[in-house]
C-alpha cells in the first residue's frame, strides 16, 4: 500500500504557487481568488506564519517556499487591517492576538528568532503598527553581525553601508530603514534617525531630513532635534525640502521645522530651486466606497517614462516614485490600473486640489503625509502643495452653477433622483460603494428574517443615513472626477451633483435609487462574507 500524502490546505496551495511565480521571475498571483480568501479567511494568518517558519533556514530547507508563505501573511494581515479601519474590534483582537502568538513561539523555542524580522516586515507593508511586545521582543533578540541582521554597535559604520547600498539615494535609505526598523520601539526608531543627521555623513544627513515626515510624532520630534543642531551644515536641496515639507507637518510641530531653516539661513545657505522635472499624463482612479482614490502621474525621464504614485484616503495614505521604465512597461502598469478600478485622465488642477485637500484631512489628525509625497513632488518638478480643504458648500455649488435649470423642475428631479441608480456610467464606478463596518453588520444582525427590500429600506432609514455626509462626499467627489472627462463623453456628473445636494440637504434615502442599490450591495456582500 502507498503510504497515505499529508492534504493541502488552501493555505498551502495558495504561498507554493506564489513562491512558484517568484522563482519564474514573475509577479506574485495576487488575483481575484486570492483576495477573496484572504478576505474570508482571516485566522489562516496563524498558519501561513507556521508555514514561513516551518520553511525558513536554519530551521527548513526552502527558503522560496518560505517566502511564499510570508508574501502570504502580508496579504491576509492587509485585508484583517482593512477590518480594523472599519471597526471591527473582532480584527484588532485577532491580529493583538497573532502578533503575542509569535512572540510566545519565539520565547518558548519553538521557532527561529529571525522570524520576528520577518513578520516585523509583514506588519508594516500591512502599515500595522507592532504591539509593545512584540518589539520588546525584538529588542532582545542577539545582535547579529552579518550584512542581513540588525544594526551593530558601530553606528556609523553601518548607516555608511546602507548609504552605500541605496546608492546614496535619500528616499531608498529612508525606505529600506523605515521598513527593517518598523518593529523597533519609537524611542530607538527616534535614536536612529537622530544618529542619521549627526553622523558627519552628508547623505546620512539627506535621509534623516526626510525622516521629519515619519508617521510617529516621537521619531520626527527627535530628528527634528538633531537636525537643528547641524542646521549651518544643510545644503541648499535640503534647506528646499524643509520649506516644501513644513507646512505638511502638524501645526503644533512646524516651529522646530522654523528653527532648523533659520539656522541654514544663517549660516548663509540659500534654497535651492526645484529640479528640472515635469508630468505628461495623471491618470485618477474613481472614489471608492471606502473614499479612497489612486493617481498615476507620468513623467519623461530621458527615452523612458516614470510612474508616481499617490494615494488618498482621509489623508495622503502612500506616495512613491519608482524607477523609470520603457514605454511598454508603463502602459502595461496603466492597463492594470484600469482593470482594477475605473479611470480618467485628469488635470494637474485636479490633482493639486485633491493632494491640498487630503494633506489637510492628514494635518487634522496630527498625521504627516509619507515622505514619499516629496519625491513625487520632486519628479514633477515641483509642486506648492498646501494643506487646504475642499469646503463641501462652496464645491457643491460650484457644479450645481452647471447643471441646466429644467433639471430641477419637480418631476424631474425627483425621477433623476429615484432613476439614479440606472445611470450606465456608474455601473463599474460604484461596485465598491456599500456599508462595511461593525455598526451595519449589527444592525443587520438585528433586523434577521426581514426581505431583501424591507432590511434596504431598513438600513436606509437607520444606519446609513448616519453615515449620509460621507456618502454626501463620496458622490460629490465622483462629480468632480467625471467632470474631468471631455464633454463629448457625456458623463453623468451633473446627476451626481444632483444627487450630492438631496443627501446634503436631508432628502429621504428611500427616494435616492442610487442609495438604495448601496443597501442592496451592502446586503449582498454581508451575506457572501457569512456576515448575515
């Protein structure tokens, strides 16, 4: 008889096949499939860690099979954070509970401590922050000396080696230790970035400029610190950064950003003029049902082309730059963009508003926006960007200024209102516009056994009109998008407007048939998550 094979979990299944496109040279199989997994799936996190260390040197003997696993990890872990910035305290406890998991199975033996730094990199691509133990766990784990461990007692020797190996480039230096130091306490995360700026290394001092837009208060206070004290030192490029990222910070922390440029001033250090740069194309996705929105800009570099990147939601969420490509390689990035979610070209107007917008949302919330936002600003050749919100009021009217008069007779309104779920153009747009959160899934729990119809009503009537400005914002924001279009396209803008304006002025929901297809689609995804 055979002996009987272990049977593959869909975990399995799913790390050896991207572990497999990796050693093929290609991208990881992140698709449709996939996405709905990690989306249901949610605990399988606890598995794919057990997989990576199962694999990983010195314990395993295959490290691509490893990797797999942990390419895997990230996205399970990215979906469960999707979760938390929904409310749902069920998905903070889970990843609280993997993360003191992990760190049990370290303590007890069972696995190799290098597999902190592992998933310490999966928590932040996840842009999960690490719990207190976690990274007091880390912090006891043994220095090692070789070129892949932590930094070793000579500081400067090692921040010249990374220098070395980003080429010099501030924004890859400050990447690469953003990303291997996210599990470290904020205090030594503070200490590293201060050790950046009085290292006696010009480009050290370059990357730690860059570090004033950390995402932890207590990180960019410290470098804000050490840069002060070299601030007669600052290059000109330098001091140019200063004055573009000053205003991006909170408002409570632009007087240390003050102090540094005074400084250079004084020591006679000019500001150096923007870089030569430009943007022959931004391509804006639509505004999802999470008011997120992605901007591709690209720009000549030479024979070939660079994509920028920004991502907004509730602030600047992202925002890179990355290597420049052959014309091929672009359109097929935009292809993929397109495929995900609907796109227009759009104007540098559009996008300056919408940066200055989101860098205010940021700035309210004491957040700094990536220093990624600099980069892109840099590749284009410049960009004012000032925080500076989009009155909702003033926007709205503005496009209501548009839209012919005989819309707005009674009975036109009203069947643009009920009909505004039919519009042909909004049927891609809005597949990502429902209610997804802790509050829905109760109140649908609660009204169980009701129709389809009545618990749309329902919910139209209850949750989701508490939630009426946002959706308020998110219609209005679609308006300005499909405004962008040329006017031969004949994008319905002007309904959406419409429609803005009813849920402004508190029309009743049941009589908004783009509302109400919103409660139906909320319906139907509650019920293929398992949540109904």
């Amino acid at each position: 008889m055979s002996r009987a094979q272990t049977k593959s979990s869909p975990t399995d299944e799913h790390a050896r096949r991207i572990a497999q496109a990796i050693a093929k040279g290609r991208p990881p199989p992140f698709n449709d499939a996939l996405e709905r997994y990690c989306e249901s799936s949610p605990r399988e996190i606890f598995a794919a860690f057990t997989g990576a260390a199962r694999h990983m040197p010195p314990a395993g003997d295959d490290e691509p099979l490893a990797i797999g696993y942990l390419f895997l990890l990230q996205r399970l872990l990215e979906h469960l954070r999707y979760r938390t910035d929904r409310g749902y305290a069920d998905a903070s406890q889970l990843i609280a509970d993997f993360q003191a998991d992990v760190v049990a199975q370290v303590e007890a033996g069972n696995v190799d401590g290098r597999m902190l730094d592992f998933v310490g990199g999966a928590l932040h691509q996840s842009k999960i922050p690490t719990s207190p133990e976690f990274a007091a766990a880390l912090a006891k784990q043994p220095v090692d000396r070789d070129e892949d461990g932590p930094l070793p007692a000579d500081v400067h020797g090692a921040l010249a080696g990374i220098l070395d190996a980003c080429d010099g480039d501030p924004f890859m230096t400050v990447g690469a230790l953003t990303e291997s130091g996210h599990s470290m306490p904020e205090d030594a995360r503070g200490a590293l970035a201060g050790a950046l700026a009085l290292a006696g290394i010009p480009k050290a001092r370059s990357a730690a400029v860059l570090f004033l837009l950390d995402p932890n208060s207590t990180v960019r206070r410290a470098v804000a610190g050490a840069l002060a004290q070299v601030g007669a030192s600052l290059t000109p490029t330098e001091v140019r950064r200063l004055i573009a990222m000053r205003n991006w910070r909170p408002e409570n922390e632009r007087t240390e950003v003050d102090a540094i440029i005074r400084k250079a001033r004084a020591a006679g250090i000019d500001c150096a003029p923007w870089e030569a740069g430009s943007v022959e194309a931004i391509v804006a996705t639509t505004v999802d049902g999470a008011a997120t929105q992605g901007f591709l800009l690209i720009s000549p570099v030479g024979r070939k082309k660079r994509i920028s990147s920004v991502l907004t939601k509730g602030g600047i969420a992202d925002a890179w730059s990355g290597e420049p490509e052959s014309r091929r390689q672009i359109e097929m990035s935009l292809a993929a963009a397109g495929m995900e979610a609907p796109t227009l070209a759009v104007s540098r107007s559009y996008l300056d508003r919408s940066v200055a917008h989101h860098l205010a949302l940021s700035i309210e919330k004491r957040e700094a926006p990536p220093f990624g936002l600099l980069q892109v600003a840099e590749t284009i050749g410049g960009a004012d960007w000032q925080p500076a919100r989009m009155a909702f009021g003033e926007t709205l009217a503005g496009l209501i200024a548009e839209v012919p008069k005989a819309m707005w007779e009674p009975a036109t309104l009203a069947s643009v209102l009920r009909k505004s779920n039919e519009l042909a153009e909004l049927e891609a747009v809005s597949q990502s516009w429902f209610e997804d959160d802790s509050q829905v899934a109760q109140a649908v729990e609660h009204a169980h056994g009701r129709g389809r119809a009545k618990l749309a009503t329902y919910l139209l009537q209850s949750v989701i009109a508490r939630h009426r400005d946002r959706w308020a914002d998110v219609v209005l924001r679609t308006a300005l998008w499909m405004r962008e279009a040329p006017p031969e396209a004949g994008l319905c803008w002007r309904q959406l407007a419409i429609v803005a304006k009813a849920l402004a002025d508190g029309r009743d929901m049941t009589e908004i048939g783009l509302m109400r297809d919103i409660a139906l689609r909320t319906i139907a995804v509650l019920r293929d998550a398992g949540r109904m």
